[in-house]
C-alpha cells in the first residue's frame, strides 16, 4: 500500500467513527439546512441520494425539491465506471442496487447540474473522501466537462477533518452542508 493509500485509508476510518458518533446524535435538521440551500437553485436538475448506514439523510430536502424541477438519485453500472442518474419521486417503488442503496424500479435517466454527494469526510478547502470507490469523482468529472456542475457534500457536522489527503483526480465540493449550516468552498485554498 503507498503513503497516500495508507493516509486515505487512516482518514477515511476516522471519518467513519466522526459520522458514527454524529448519527447516533442526529438532531434531525440536516434536512432543513439543504432544503434552505437548494430554495437558491429551485428548479435545476439535481441529484440527491438514499442514505445507507449511517449517512445524514436528504429525503425530505429532496422530496420538496421535486416539486420544482427534475431530482434524481445514483445508480451504479459498475466498478470503474460512473454514475448514471435515475429521476427520483417521493413514493415511487424503489428496488434494492449496488451496495444496498435503492434505485427506481424502471430508471429514467438524466443528467444533473447540482449533485449532492455523500461522504466518510470532508475538510473546508473543498475536499472528500467517500467509500474508496471513485464512483462520484469519476461522475463529476465527466459532468463538470460537458458544464458547470456543482458538487455539494450534505454531511454532519463531526464529519469535518482539518485536512485530507488527496490525489489530484479527487473531485473538490463546491459547497458543504451540515446540520448546523452551510459553506461555499470555492474561494478555499487547495493548498495547506
């Protein structure tokens, strides 16, 4: 395993306990702080996620956000390849997919302009570790090519680690968003 394999590897367990302890504390008003962010973008295409283990949950943001424009959620192909994105509605039937997190029943797909992405950790100059699959840098490069997209990390607040260790192919968050409020990241330094 090489230094940096080994730091992300260390990064990524701390962030793991971070967002463990920050789940079992849940105040429940992560949902309410997104929702405020995405009131700014009512309509654009956007994806969120269905929350698997212990990850902060975006559900009611997303359902008000369907009211105004197109929201979807991820569907993994498979390893090494991106993320597609299925048209997500409240009380659609879902059906179990790649690593437990559901998907559409029949998917339809499209591509968003804001992604909310999930994660293990995330520091304030933008960066983030997620589970180690490099499904959501892939995604988000491939994006940000065709236009401006944004990456939104939708964590909890413990999640925060001072700094990250990253490669240069690590997609950096525009925005961060907790339960006790939000970020712009994009004026942040990529530097120490």
């Amino acid at each position: 395993m090489s230094d940096l394999a080994a730091e992300k590897a260390t990064a990524r367990a701390e962030g793991f306990a971070r967002r463990k302890a920050a789940h079992a504390a849940d105040p429940g008003t992560g949902a309410a702080v997104l929702s405020s962010f995405l009131a700014g973008h009512r309509g654009v295409p956007l994806s969120g996620y269905m929350p698997i283990r212990t990850e902060i949950d975006p559900l009611p943001a997303m359902a008000e956000a369907a009211a105004y424009g197109p929201v979807g959620i991820p569907v993994i192909l498979g390893a090494g390849q991106p993320l597609k994105f299925a048209r997500w509605e409240p009380e659609m039937p879902l059906v179990e997919g790649a690593f437990g997190a559901r998907i559409p029943e029949t998917p339809e797909f499209f591509e968003p302009e804001i992604v909310i992405v999930p994660l293990v950790a995330f520091d304030l100059r933008g960066g983030r570790l997620g589970y180690g699959g490099g499904f959501y840098d892939r995604t988000l490069e491939l994006l940000r090519a065709k236009r401006p997209t944004l990456a939104v990390g939708f964590a909890y607040a413990g999640q925060e680690a001072h700094a990250l260790p990253l490669e240069p192919t690590d997609q950096r968050l525009d925005f961060i968003v907790t339960e006790t409020g939000m970020a712009d990241l994009r004026q942040s330094s990529p530097t120490s």
